[in-house]
C-alpha cells in the first residue's frame, strides 16, 4: 500500500503535526489503515515524533493520547497508551524503511490542494 504523508497543522505550541497513513479501500471508501499522527518536537539533539493519535477504519479504533480543553491545550495523557503507540510506531517505521519508503529509490508525488 501506498504510505500518505500530510502536514495536517500546528499545535497549541507550534509543533508541527503530521499524519502518516496507508489507505486501502472497502466497498469503494478510503479506509486507514493505520492513519497515525505525529507532533514534530525540535530538540538539540534532533526531531522527535511523539504519537498523538492512532486511527484504523477497518477495526473501527479511533484512539487519542490526549484529552484536550477548550483552549486546545491538553488536560490529560493516556500514558500506556502513549507507550504502546511509541513501540508500534518503532516496528512500523523499521518495516517502512525495509520496505523502501525512506530510501532514494521511493516515489514521491508532492500533491497540492
């Protein structure tokens, strides 16, 4: 399957946010499988992409790490969750990269709106 990349916004700090995601379709309709979002932190030593959101059509699971206030900011964490989707991601960007996705020899096709 075909990997999406968007950059989808900001966060309340600025942080960039980006979805990764592979869609299949069932009868017709785009399905994610799974659609994963990272908020793009800058540090000294590097980017850092910590999962927000994990969403999988076909299973039906639309999870988020935060619970967020009125004003946007979070109130709360989901820190197993949080756990899990950081050792996932870990697995998934590894079968990506075996894959070809990150090499030089993968196709990209910047798409405007």
């Amino acid at each position: 399957m075909p990997l999406c990349v968007e950059m989808i916004g900001t966060d309340y700090k600025g942080d960039q946010l980006v979805s990764l995601c592979h869609y299949g379709e069932q009868n017709g309709d785009a399905m994610r499988d799974p659609d994963i979002v990272y908020e793009i932190q800058s540090h000294e030593s590097g980017d850092l992409a910590l999962p927000t959101s994990f969403r999988n059509d076909y299973a039906g699971l639309n999870q988020e790490v935060f619970d967020y206030g009125a004003d946007g900011k979070p109130t709360g964490v989901r820190a197993k969750l949080q756990k899990e989707l950081i050792a996932f991601s870990a697995t998934w960007f590894k079968n990506l990269n075996e894959q070809g996705f990150f090499g030089p020899e993968a196709k990209r096709e910047i798409l405007q709106a």
